[in-house]
C-alpha cells in the first residue's frame, strides 16, 4: 500500500511539471510571438513607413465607402431622407435602420434574378470570346512573319484608345439610318439592322463591343507565355511525330496554364464589372434588355426619382459576394488541379 501511495505522489508531481513546462512553453510561445513582430517592425521600419501611406490612402478610398456601403443597404436610406443641406438650412437624416430586408427584397424579386442571369451570359460571352480570338491570334503572332511588329501594334490599338473613345466609335458604326454598318448592308441589298434597338442585337452589339476591348489584352498576356515556353519541347515532339493538334495540346495548353488562369480570372471581374461599354453604348436598353448588375445599381443612385441609396448599397455589396464566392470556388478548383494560385 505504501509503494502504491508513493508511486501515485511521484506520478501526480510529474503531471504537475509537465502541465507547469506546458504553461512556460504557451508563454514562451505568446512572447516569443510579440518579440518577433517588434524584432520586425525595428528591423524593417522603413518598409513600413512606405506601406503605411498605401495602407491609409487604400483605407480612405476604398475601406470607408465600402463601410458606408454595407451599412447603407441596412437601412432604407433615399434621397429625401439622408443628410443635407439646402442653402443655409441644414436638415438631418431620418432614413432607419431595415437590416437585411433589402437583401431578402433583392434575391426573391424578380429584377435582380433577371439582370443576373444576363450579367452571367454577358461575362461567360465575352471571356469565352475574347480567351479563343486573343490564344488564336498569340499563336499567329508567335511565329515568325514579315511586319509581325506592325500587326502587334495594330491588334494593341484598341487597348490603347481610351474605352470611352472605342464606345462611341462603335456607337456610330451601329447607328442604324447613317451608320457604317448598315450602310455596307444597304450596298448588298440587305435591309437595316437594328443594332442598339433591338433587344437581341443590342445584346450581340455589346458583347462585340467588349470584345474588340478585350481581346489586345488577352493577346499579349497569352503572347507572354507562349514566348516562355521552351522551343525545344516542340522540336523534340515533331521529332517524334506528333501533330500541330496535338503539339497545341499537350505542350501550349499546359504551358499556359497558370497564365491563362490569372487572366481569364482578371476578366471575368472586369467583365463582370463592365459599366463603361453598357452604360455609354445602350445604356442597359433597349428597355432593361442589356442591363448588368452594376449598371442597374448605378440606375438606382443616380437615375430614378427619389435616389434608392440603400438599394443602390445593397446591389453592389451582392456583387461584392458573388465576386469573393467566384474567387473562391476559383482558387479551390485550380488547387485540387495542382495549381498555385
């Protein structure tokens, strides 16, 4: 009985070390952790004084309007009751706080649903698209030609120009009585065509717009990483009887993997978020025909009488996620195929 009780005192006196080495260590660990980010910020002071103005101005830019953002689409904040001054009179906000009946308004209406199903066939369109002409035309350009300088330069114009001035060159092209296009329809014997007036052509008239817009891009980044890859790879598998088909397959596809995934992510955002080419070719019309998701949302601040604050907030934090969720699924895919994104 005596050994029992000693060997139960050494045992509990040997928990109690180890849970006091436990606690040390967890301390240790704590402070070891506020030592290293102070080692840091002595060491290395000066790379945070440069990050520290990008941080504030980013904060200013971005973090407060999208703050105030997310708490405007909380509330049923609308031109007649938000803040304002009239001359000298000042008069206060009266808006009140709705929490999420804004979002539950939004996804069980019909407006948002429709205008979402459209700004996905418009960005699944237009990235398609403009992925398939900008690889068709790298590949062009990646051989060897006479005045392949001058066909680079030509095909990067339209990136160039400024968007606003290639919308409303195309919005000449597309006039129906005195446009270009028409005009050389008219020589063949061909009626009219509605480009910008018709619901159907005005969503075909768009997504060629955005394309013409998209595609020197899409070239040169593609171009970029068709340059990179080995010439050799190519030498050896027409050495051993592989086809142009098959070279393309199972060299240049996989050589461009991680750039072909970083662009076609960077487009469908933009794309997504294509506000210029809507609003300044079609304005979403005819009707709501060609109406995106941030064109809507911009109707709702700035157009319709009185101003819908907290819808306008509301639609764009929605955009916002579905965004972030694109992003994502993305980078989760792209994971589980061995990609580092």
């Amino acid at each position: 009985m005596a050994v029992d009780t000693s060997s139960q005192s050494v045992a509990k006196a040997a928990g109690e070390d180890v849970a006091r080495g436990r606690s040390r260590g967890t301390g240790k660990h704590k402070g070891g952790g506020r030592g290293a980010a102070r080692r840091s910020l002595s060491t290395h002071w000066y790379a945070w004084a440069m990050v520290a103005p990008v941080v504030v101005v980013i904060g200013v830019i971005i973090g407060y309007p999208l703050v105030r953002g997310i708490w405007l689409s909380l509330t049923d904040a609308n031109e007649r009751n938000v803040e304002r001054s009239i001359g000298v009179n000042h008069i206060p906000a009266t808006y009140e706080f709705k929490g999420l009946a804004n979002y539950a308004d939004a996804i069980t209406g019909g407006q948002f649903l429709g205008t979402l199903g459209w700004t996905l066939v418009w960005t699944v369109a237009c990235v398609s698209v403009t992925f398939a002409l900008g690889l068709a035309l790298a590949n062009i350009l990646n051989r060897k030609m006479a005045g392949r300088s001058v066909y680079r330069m030509l095909l990067i114009l339209p990136w160039a120009v400024p968007g606003f001035v290639s919308v409303f060159a195309w919005r000449f092209l597309y006039d129906e009585r005195r446009g270009i296009l028409n005009q050389l329809l008219a020589g063949g014997g061909i009626d009219a065509v509605p480009w910008l007036n018709d619901p159907t052509w005005a969503k075909f008239s768009v997504i060629a717009v955005n394309v013409w817009l998209g595609v020197p891009f899409m070239m040169v980044a593609l171009l970029g990483g068709l340059q990179s890859i080995p010439g050799e790879l190519y030498e050896a598998a027409e050495m051993d009887g592989a086809g142009a088909w098959q070279r393309f397959r199972h060299i240049t596809l996989p050589g461009l993997r991680s750039v072909s995934t970083t662009v076609i992510l960077l487009s469908t955002i933009w794309t997504f978020n294509m506000f210029p080419v809507i609003f300044l070719l079609t304005r979403g019309g005819p009707g709501e025909a060609t109406q995106i998701l941030v064109t809507q949302a911009y109707k709702f601040s700035f157009e319709i009488s009185p101003r819908d604050y907290a819808q306008s907030s509301t639609w764009g934090v929605l955009i916002l996620v579905l965004l972030m969720v694109f992003a994502a699924v993305y980078r989760r895919v792209l994971r589980k195929q061995g990609e580092v994104w």
